[in-house]
C-alpha cells in the first residue's frame, strides 16, 4: 500500500525524519520497502537504508508556489503561450505550451491569479523527455522569446506522469511560499502482511504509528451537514443472506454536480496510486483509502428509473445460474453462482465487492447519488475476485477482511466530502442494515501467560498500557488478571489459547522485538527416537565422495519424454502413470521423475562439451503413483555416471584409457566394502531398458536385487551428444542400501603369522563365469583360504579355442601357526578338485 | 731397500690423486695395496735385510701401508661423495611441472551448506527428521493454519498435482509441498504418538526440497531447498527463539555476527519474525550483496501457532516452541558471491568444481 506522509500526518503528529519514520513501520511489521521523494529532501546516496528509494527533492529556493496574473500569446507560436507569473518577489514571463493555459489566453489580468508550481533559472527537474534523467533550467530563447524558467506539470515534478497540462493548485496556496513547504511529500510503499489488513486505510497506519509514538489519534471527523429530506422512504435495503453480507448502508445526496475535486484530493489519490475521476468517485476512493472501508456510488436515478419510478429496493443476494452483468469496465460476465450481487428489482447492479456494474455508475450529468457502504464475507470475495481475475482495490480489501464497524463513519465521511466538493445536498439519515453483528473478542489472561510465550517479565500494568496505545479496553482485575476488549477495528484477535498468542505478539512488537532478551534452550532435552535416516544417506554420500564421485542434485519435475530418451525403445509412457502436475510451468517439465538416469545423463551431456572424464552421482526421491491412496510412493534412488578416461590428461606418460563397465563395478565393490555391508555385492547377467545387453550386470545384495549396473546402450547414447568413450551407468535401490548398512561391525583379527601365497591359473570353458571359478576355489580352500585375487585372463592357441585361462592369486594362512609346504598342498589340492568338479577347471601346468 | 719403498709410496699416493673413478680407484687399490703389490711383497724380502734393521724397517713398511690404505679410503669417500653430488644433479626434477591429477569427489553446494547448517543445529540438540515432498492440502496448508481462500495462500504460488476422480476445476487435495511446514506436523504427531497424555519435546531440523509455481528466474526457481526447525517443549519463549537463532548465526557466520529481528507475518507462527544478519561481506557498511542495508535476510521464524501446535497433538495451554526456516542456496549465494540461482540444478562442473 502507497502512504503519502502528508496524509498520514492529517492523522497523527510525527516527529520523525521520513528515514526513522520508515524504520518504526518496518519494526511494527509495517515492511516499508520504498520511499519515493516527491519534494521532500532525499537522503544522501550512500546512506545505508533498508528501503529503496526515489524521487526528486524541490529545491526550496528555486521551486515555489506562484500566480499566473496574464496569459499572453506568444508572438511567434501559436502552440505557446506567454505566462505574466509572480513569484513572491517578482514578476516573470515564462514561455509554455500546457494546453490548460490557453483557455485564459487574452482574457487580460486574471482575477483570481492561477496558482501554479513555477520553477526558477536553476532549478533541477525531472526530464519528461527522458525516464529517470533530471533536467536543470537555463537561459535559452523559445521561437525568439527569452525563456529560463518554468511553470511545472506533475511530471517534471515527479508526482505523476501527467505532463499534457501543468497544474493548477487549490486557490488558497500561498504565493512564494517553496513549493516542498506547501505540498513536499514523500510516498512509502507498505508491504501488507495478511494479518495486518487493518492497515489498508491510512488512518489503520497511522493507528499503529500513534501507537508506537504513544501520540493520540486524530480520528477525521463524521459529522455531516444533512440538509436534504430524509432518506426513509426512498431507499431500502434487504439482506437475504447475513453470513455473505454482515452489513450494508446506504446514504443519499441530491443536487450533485460533477467535477474535478480540488487539487490537493487529486494530488493525494496520485501519490496513493489511484487516477482520479471526479468528485464523486474521488470521495468514495479517497475515504476507502483513508478508512480501508471501499465504498460504492449508484447514480440514483437510474436506480429510481429500473424501479419503475419508485423508491429502489438495493437486495443483496446470491447470483442465480447463468445471472450476467456489465461491469463498469465494460465487460460482460457470467456470474458464479458463488457470488453475492448486490441488485435491485429489475436485477444485477454489481458484483458485491468486487466491481460496479456499467448501467448504475455515476456519469457526468448524474445528479443524485445513493451511495454504499457495505461488508462482505473474505472468501466469497476472493473466490469470486479469482474466478473472474477481477483484482480491485475493494476485493483486495474485503478478501483480507473488512470490520463492519467501519460501514458507518466510513459512509458519512464521503457524504460529507462529497457534499463539500460537489456542492450536494445530504439527506438526513442512512438506511443502515446489520443483521450480524461483529463481535469482538474479550480476552482474560495473566503476566504469567505472556511470560510463557514471551520469555518476557512485564507487570500487568505494563501489558495493560501497551494494549491501551492500540484502542485494547483493558481493565486489571484485582487477582491480577488482564481483560482485554479488542478495539472494535480489528478481525485479527482471536479467543483463548489464541487470542492469547495475538495480544502476546501485539505486546512484542509494541515493546520491540529488539528489547526482548535473547537465551539459551533450557527446556528438557527430547528423547533420542532413532531418526538415522539422514545420517546413513551422508554416509553413503560421504564413501562416494571419497570414491572421487562429484555429487549432483536435478530437478524433480521432468517429462515423459525426457526419460524415454534414455530407453533403447524410446517411447514415452502416458502421463497419467506419472505423478502429473495441474498446472506445469513448462510442458517439459510437467510430472515428478521416476528415475534419476535421465537427469544425470543430461547432466553429463552438457558437461561433455567441457570436460573429458565425468564421475557422476545423484542421490534423491523418485515419485511412483500407488493405486490406493492419495500420495504416491517417494523411495530414495542413488544413480552413479562414469564416462571419458580413467585419469586426467598428465604431461608424462600416455593418455589413459577410457573407462568401462569395471570401472564403475570396483566403485560399488569399494562402495560396499565402505559401507561395511554385511556381505559383498553379488553382480549377475541382467537387462535394463537403458543399458548394452551384453554389459549389464544385475546388481544384489544377498537374495535383494539393489539396480543395475551397465554401459549405456549405443543406441541411447546415440540419443545425446557424447564423444566416443563409453558411458557407465547405474541406478540403485538407496531405501534397500540405507537400510542393509550395519549400525556396527566387528574386526577380523588382525593375522600373527605370515601367508602362504601361491598362483593358481584354471583353463575352462569361455562360458564358464568368473564369479563361479572363485566360488569354486573359496568352497575348495575351506577357513584357511584368506585372499583370491584374479590378476590375469588369458586367450590363446596353446590352451585351445573355446577355453579361458584365469590366473589367481591365493593366500592360505592359518590363526595359531605359520602353514608348511605340505599343508599348501593339500589346500592346494582340494582347490584344483573342487574347481575340476564345480566348473570343469584344469590347473594350468 | 728402504728407499725403494719410500719411492714406491710416493708414487702411489701421486697415482691416487689423479683417479677419478671407481674403476681407476679399485685398479690402485690391487696394484698397491693387493696381495701382489710392492709393498706388501717387501714383508717376504726381509731376508735381504741385516737383522737388526728388521724391526725398523718392518715398522716403516707397516706405517706405509697404513697410510695408503688411509689415503685409499679417503680417496674411495671423496669419490663416492663426488658421484653422489653428480648423481643428485642429474635427477633434479622441474618442480614446477604440473602434479599428477588426482580424482576429487565433492558434495553438491547445497548439501554441504545444509549439512553446515544442521551439524550447528544438532550440536544444540536437534535431530533430522525427514518428510515427503508430494503432500495434501492438508498438511501443507491446512494443519498450518491457512484454510482454503487464505490470503496467505497467495504468498505461496502452489504446484497442484493431477488427482483422479477430482474435477480440475475443484482446489486439488494434493500438492508439491511449498515449504518444509508440512514436516513440523509429521514430526509433532511422530513425537506425540510416544505418549499422546503427554508428549515428549522435540527440537527437530527438517532439512528438504521444496516447490513453487514460478518462472525460472536468476532469482527464482522452481524447486529449492528449506531448512526448517521446530523447539516444542514446556517452558520455550520467544526470547529462546532469539537466543538460539543468535547462537546459530554465530557459529554459521562468525562470532562477530550480529543479528536483529523485526516483525512478519506467517500463518503457522505467533509472533512471527524475520532474522536479518549484519552483512559479512561488507561487514555491515553497505556493499551491492546487501543492497547497501548493512544486513542480510536470512531467515524467517516465530513462536508456533496454538492451532497449529493442537494439530500436532500438543496442548498449546501447556506447549509453547519456536519454529524457523530458511534457504540454503540463499546462504550459498550469500556466502560465496553467486549471482544466479539457476547454477544449483544445472549442475555445470565449472561451477561445482569451485566448492
């Protein structure tokens, strides 16, 4: 919300430069996140503000009220004329286009003089010509006339962006006076939090600066010359359902005439953010900003006419199915059936709340108004505001909660305004119809309560004095209880637990939340209830890390399509077998992944134009729709990437090789030996949509199948923009890893007497898999078989087609004693029998 | 005799000061100090020799044959000595050629600062609990105090998730949860289920990702991570949210770190605060990071709300706690000076490699 200090000061004294005044909203919860310095002075560039600002400062010695006595023509220019100006001290002749000028042009000596913002030789402006540019005054000729001075429209001056015509203020200016002493101003842009919906008027801010200046309030008079006959009998007002519209009240005034309103009300809804219109609708948007409470204005004639010449009936009431209006925007709008109209006899006149409809508007020869305030139920308003994307400054109001108390003064105060500006006659009394009455909580509490929350030790009569600046009714009971009656401006107090904690947050923030004393917990400690989740994921993240793994996080959202790229089918499942967002902010990214691999590879995609060797991982959720049930299933996945050569070029020594299926497969080997998982991992054949056929390993843990392991399917790596090296791919079960690592391990002993190492090379079949030769030599080898190692596997003639040789290396060793030679050999043996019967191995001589 | 010797002697330690290397060096020592040499021949000549010159000149050929093999073992030292100075010169390295490159795996930046922000937070007590992204309605806003048509839903552009059987035009019931809220409900009925009479307290970190309806933007994004926290016990005050979010910011930022609180608004707290950080960059004088404020927004957090606690199966007449959160990549992009938010999921090694 836009505050204009002139305003706010109509309400309460401030004795505060306009940067401390900024800082006391800010600390009332009133964020101020801009001033914009409309005269006043600016503060110095590098002031250090929490705001931002902008602006202009009126330079009092060279901008200043003036008169304009004559208006010339100008002898060379039809389109200028010249302007006879006295500036307090002087007269002056100043060369102007503004079309407002013209009308007065040969009309001799004006009487009264027009009172006109005239800027001297010197004087900084702002460019119109140039946004966000100043401009300095100086002595030039303009078609053959001296000029070097300027009489200002609200552009050069920074009120508006009006520059068609320069501005014409109120009569009672004072001549010479500067011009930032007359109407200096400077607007702060409030950041409106929910709860502080009391503040949508400008009295409401000003309520809440008196509050913490421990100033008193000037509450602006209701009083209202009524002169007219009475309103009784030529309006009513008819309710039909209380809980959409607690309130509504009209007023009446005759003998209107429309208008411009005085400059200084036009300045004001400007600085404020509202255009003015006439005197009219002025009065209802000037007191909807000063009271928060929005009004409307029918042009009761109309009313009178669509009732068959009879006194209107205004009902307000639900809309019917299919029910249209024309708003006063001009559009035509089915109507919710949610929606609460406010309509007469022959039907809608507007959308409560929200907009006016276009037959019932106030026009230029409107001559009686009736006019409306009224307060409506917050959701109705918003889910009506949002149907129709109506955002008007009254739903934004209502939808945030209006109190009905403000119906009454809200409606005289425009009454009387409009009288005075429209030269109206108001008459007497209102129609007013409250059929639900606002109650307002009392709240009853202890020092003792507010200490529980707060941490803070004020007496009863402290608290009663702070509540007391922000219109709270408080009484202190004798056995030192508090009662406090909310002010009856207020919807944000609750009852109870939480009227309680609201009053508790009213007391912090007018006492600063920066006084309250800062402590240590000292509240018992919660029981340990073996939340280890967390810290098994940063172990398995940790051995990666140590693995020379680079960790990476993606999005969560993605697109069918996106992960079937990275299936050798390519075709993508339908949407609806993916949890499927309602309103995508992209079409590629518009449902919840269910697996991480096509997100690494895009990641290794973009960074393959920068580097050679990627080591990739990704640990996160994957989202899989359950049949039963609302929410899907959210298990965790660990997806790991190698690709490009096994080291980093090095000036020595050969390039090396790229990486393949072992590289990865030792990172899981290790990674499980890091993780102390209570047995190996086993890796058999498999298939995966993503991977080579022939280069894909299935991946378990005990009889738990944990992923797959594989190089990716050329077909697929086709698919994205890789060099040549290989690309290693795996995706596992995180849930089932998290939940296999061992909360404790113990130690083997540490070996006392030294190994028997010995190479053992088996010629078998090229079929035969190594997993079951080493199988078949630890069966063999029995408790005294510490270590195999295969080191080396070899093809050739000499041990015919068809067969392998896998050569390994053995340790026996024994706990208690260093093995002989003979017990060698007889481990020896029962390994070369067990291999021959297992796998159909021969001991290569 | 004897002046043969002498001769001989001479001769030899003249050799010796010429040799060079080993070879030379191991020659000499055969042709003069072997079995053959002169010298050592002079014993089996003693015959020749009168008697009583015998133990004389015995003597003598004993010293001269010391003194060789003296001068010989100097000599086989220097040496030694000489080729170990030219053998040390020849394997002199360029030691600035470059090293070895060794593979360094590394966390992603937002992990290493949750993890930051959670290792201080547990050493006060506070242990990780973790809770689903995907959420209903009704633990993302409802239990939080924000009924359906809230205003505060506005501060919250939501992702809503497809339902069957729910018409689109309906509110749908379940969504990306937009904050890590939702996990102070899970975490208070988690506790509260160890004995709903009376709960136990809980000081919990909800570390987690989080989602809004936003454009991608240098400055927003449409996925983000939160680290939420949540004190529930019978004597918590505000003035322990300031203390322990003080403390926080010490140990996260410095102990020099200075720290205000001002009022805010959030439905799920009461009162709400936001914790501004004094500028550790500029240290509070003003620079483009702090957009010449002297302070950093870093966090938000607030007494927890009645309603809210009752949610959670605490009785708010007899529990009070305090309840924060905030971004990691906010405090990343504070801490290391990144301009963009849209580096953290993109995951471009060249920025990654940095931390």
């Amino acid at each position: 919300m836009k505050v204009p200090l002139s305003w706010l000061k109509d309400y309460v004294d401030i004795p505060l430069s306009v940067e401390d005044l900024a800082n006391l909203l800010t600390s009332l919860g009133l964020e101020v996140e801009a001033v914009r310095y409309v005269g006043l002075p600016m503060p110095p560039a590098d002031a250090r503000l929490d705001f931002k600002t902008s602006g202009l400062a009126w330079d009092p010695d060279k901008i200043v009220v003036a008169e304009v006595r004559e208006v010339l023509p100008h002898p060379n220019a039809d389109r200028l004329v010249l302007a006879r100006v006295y500036d307090g001290q002087a007269e002056h002749q100043v060369v102007t286009g503004a079309p407002n000028l013209f009308a007065y042009k040969g009309q001799g000596s004006l009487d009264p003089p027009l009172k006109v913002a005239y800027a001297r030789e010197g004087a900084v402006l702002l460019d119109p010509y140039n946004p966000g540019g100043t401009l300095r005054l100086k002595r030039r000729k303009i078609r053959g006339v001296e000029s070097y001075s300027m009489v200002c429209s609200e552009k050069e001056l920074g009120i508006s962006d009006e520059h068609e015509g320069i501005i014409l203020l109120d009569a009672d200016a004072p001549t010479g006076v500067p011009l930032a002493d007359y109407m200096g101003d400077a607007v702060f842009d409030i950041a409106i939090t929910p709860n502080m919906a009391r503040a949508l008027g400008i009295l409401g801010v000003a309520r809440e600066v008196a509050a913490a200046l421990g100033a008193p309030l000037r509450v602006p008079d209701t009083a209202v010359v009524m002169e007219g006959p009475p309103i009784e009998g030529r309006a009513e007002v008819r309710i039909t359902d209380p809980d959409a519209n607690p309130r509504f009240a009209v007023g009446l005034i005759e003998d209107v005439t429309l208008g411009p309103s005085p400059y200084e009300v036009q300045r004001r809804l400007k600085l404020a953010g509202m255009r003015p219109i006439n005197n009219i609708v002025d009065a209802t948007n000037y007191v909807m900003l000063e009271w928060g409470e929005p009004l409307h204005a029918f042009d009761y004639d109309i009313l009178v006419e669509r009732a068959g010449g009879q006194a209107p009936t205004i009902i307000t009431r639900r809309a019917r199915p299919g029910e249209r209006l024309t708003t006063l925007d001009g559009e035509e709008r089915v109507l919710p059936p949610y929606a609460v109209l406010v309509t007469d006899t022959a039907g809608p006149l507007s959308i409560a709340g929200v907009m006016g409809g276009a037959e019932s508007e106030v026009r230029p020869t409107t001559r009686r108004v009736l006019l409306e305030a009224a307060v409506w139920d917050p959701i109705t308003i918003r889910r009506v505001s949002k149907a129709l994307k109506l955002t008007t400054e009254a739903a934004y109001r209502y939808q945030r909660g209006v109190h009905p108390a403000l119906v009454e003064p809200a409606l005289l105060r425009a009454l009387e305004l409009m009288r005075r500006w429209s030269g109206g006659t108001v008459a007497q009394g209102i129609v007013d119809r409250y059929p639900k009455p606002q109650r307002d909580p009392v709240n009853r509490f202890r020092p003792a309560d507010i200490r529980r929350l707060l941490g803070l030790d004020l007496t009863a009569t402290e608290i009663a004095n702070l509540l007391r600046r922000l219109e709270f009714r408080v009484t202190v009971h004798d056995d030192g209880t508090i009662e406090a009656q909310t002010p009856p401006h207020r919807l944000d107090i609750g009852e109870g637990v939480v009227g309680i904690a609201d009053l508790a947050e009213e007391i912090a923030r007018l006492y600063g939340y920066d006084r309250i004393p800062a402590t240590r917990l000292a509240d018992e400690l919660p029981p340990y209830l073996g939340l280890e989740r967390a810290r098994r994921e940063d172990r398995i993240k940790d051995a990666l890390v140590v693995l020379g793994l680079q960790e990476v996080i993606t999005y969560r959202l993605t697109a069918p399509e996106r992960e079937a790229r990275a299936t050798v089918a390519g075709e993508p499942r339908p949407d609806s077998e993916y949890v499927r967002l309602v309103n995508p902010i992209a079409h590629d990214r518009r449902v919840l992944r269910q697996t991480l691999l096509p997100n690494l590879l895009e990641v290794a995609e973009r960074n393959a134009r920068f580097v050679a060797r990627q080591a990739l991982f990704e640990w996160g959720p994957v989202f899989l729709p359950r049949e039963e049930g609302l929410l899907p299933d959210e298990p965790q996945r660990l997806a790991l990437l190698l690709t490009g050569p096994r080291e980093d070029d090095f000036w020595a020594g050969a390039a090396a090789e790229a990486m393949d299926f072992y590289d990865l497969k030792g990172v899981l080997e290790t990674l499980a030996r890091a993780l102390h998982l209570p047995q190996p991992l086993r890796f058999e054949p498999g298939e995966h949509p993503s991977m080579h056929p022939g280069k894909t390993a299935r991946v378990l843990l005990g009889d738990k199948v944990l992923g797959h392991l594989g190089e990716l399917h050329p077909q697929v790596k086709a698919r994205y923009d890789f060099g040549p090296a290989a690309v290693l791919v795996a995706e596992l079960d995180g849930c089932a890893l998290r939940d296999a690592l061992p909360d404790r391990f113990t130690l083997r002993p540490v070996p006392q007497f030294p190994p028997v190492i010995e190479d053992l090379a088996f010629v078998v079949d090229e079929t035969v898999p190594a997993a079951a030769v080493e199988d078949a030599i630890r069966a063999g080898g029995g408790a005294y078989l510490r270590a195999v190692t295969l080191f080396d596997v070899y093809r050739g003639q000499n041990i015919g087609a068809g067969k392998k040789s896998l050569a390994y290396r053995v340790a026996y060793q024994a706990p208690d004693r260093t093995l002989s030679d003979k017990d060698a050999a007889r481990i020896r043996k029962k390994i070369v029998k067990r291999v021959a019967r297992e796998v159909g191995g021969v001991l290569r001589g | 005799m004897l002046a043969e010797l002498e001769r001989l002697y001479q001769q030899a330690l003249a050799e010796l000061e010429a040799i060079t290397d080993s070879v030379a060096l191991d020659a000499w020592r055969i042709a003069h100090l072997g079995r053959k040499a002169p010298l050592m021949q002079a014993f089996g000549r003693m015959r020749e020799i009168p008697p009583e010159e015998r133990p004389q000149v015995g003597r003598r050929i004993n010293e001269l044959r010391d003194a060789l093999q003296a001068a010989y073992e100097a000599r086989a030292e220097a040496l030694r000595q000489a080729e170990l100075a030219r053998a040390l010169q020849e394997e002199r390295l360029d030691v600035t050629l470059p090293g070895r490159p060794r593979p360094y795996g590394r966390l992603h930046p937002t992990t290493q600062t949750i993890r930051d922000i959670v290792g201080i937070f547990q050493s006060m007590g506070f242990q990780v609990f973790q809770s689903r992204e995907v959420e209903t309605d009704e633990y993302n806003f409802q239990l939080l105090n924000i009924p359906p048509h809230h205003p505060a839903r506005d501060m919250q552009d939501t992702f809503y998730v497809a339902t069957p059987g729910v018409d689109e035009d309906e509110t749908p019931p379940v969504v990306l949860r937009t904050h890590t809220s939702p996990g102070q409900i899970h975490a208070m009925r988690h506790y509260a289920a160890q004995d709903p009479e009376n709960p136990p307290p809980i000081r919990v970190v909800l570390p987690g990702m989080v989602f809004r309806y936003e454009q991608i933007t240098a400055r927003s994004e449409i996925q983000f991570t939160q680290v939420e926290g949540l004190a529930v016990g019978r004597h918590i005050t505000f003035s322990d949210l300031k203390g322990t979010l003080t403390e926080w910011a010490r140990r996260m930022f410095g102990p020099g770190a200075r720290t205000r609180f001002r009022p805010s608004y959030f439905p799920f707290t009461e009162p709400s605060v936001e914790m501004d950080v004094e500028c550790f960059l500029c240290g509070g004088k003003g620079c483009s990071v702090c957009k010449h404020t002297g302070w950093l927004e870093v966090l938000g957090a607030g007494m927890v709300h009645p309603v809210v606690l009752r949610n959670g199966g605490y009785d708010p007449e007899r529990y009070s706690g305090f309840a924060f959160g905030m971004g990691p990549e906010r405090i990343t992009m504070l801490r290391h000076g990144i301009q963009d938010i849209r580096h953290f999921w993109r995951n471009d090694v060249r920025f990654l490699e940095q931390f």
